[in-house]
C-alpha cells in the first residue's frame, strides 16, 4: 500500500517520462475521462506494476485531481474492508499499512 503513494508522488511531479508533462491534452474526438475512473485504473496498474498504463491514466487529468480520485478510492476501500471484516476503518488502514496496533 505505501508503494502505491511513492508512484503516486512520482506520477505527480512534472516531467515524467523524458520532459513529457504530467498531463496531456486529449485528443479531439476522444473522450474524457473524470478523476475517479483515472484514479481506479492507475491504482489497478501500480498494484500490477504496469508502468504503461500508470503513464496513460496519470495523463487523463490534472495530478491534483489524480491524487484527490486515489484518496478517494483509498478511503472507500478502507471503508468497504472494514464494513466487511465488522473493524473500526482506523483498525484496517493501519493493518494495510502495517502498522502496529495504536
């Protein structure tokens, strides 16, 4: 799980890959995407290590954006896991993390 906030910091930070920015235009014709389907495929990328697909989801909107769409994603996560395993969400995240018992 901290993995996934280091290549979300690196995701962030202008200049990726050889100068290019950390956003790009869409092409005209194409759609849009919004921050929440953004933030669910570069997510299920960094969990896969698929830098590729990272790249492209990271340039679909702005890194402010891209970071609020996986905290979001974060938080319902945490909220649905510990729903599920009947937890106090601060008992899960920290379990995620792996941190000990507070």
């Amino acid at each position: 799980m901290t993995a996934i906030f280091g290549v979300l910091r690196r995701a962030v930070t202008t200049g990726r890959r050889g100068g290019r920015p950390a956003t790009v235009p869409a092409p005209a014709g194409r759609r849009q995407h919004n921050l929440f389907e953004a933030a669910a495929v570069f997510v299920a990328a960094s969990a896969e290590d698929d830098e590729e697909r990272m790249d492209e989801a990271s340039a679909w909107v702005s890194p402010e954006q891209l970071s609020f769409g996986v905290s979001e994603l974060a938080c319902r996560a945490v909220i649905a896991l510990a729903r599920e395993r009947n937890e106090p969400p601060q008992v899960v995240a920290r379990e995620l993390l792996g941190l000990s018992d507070a």
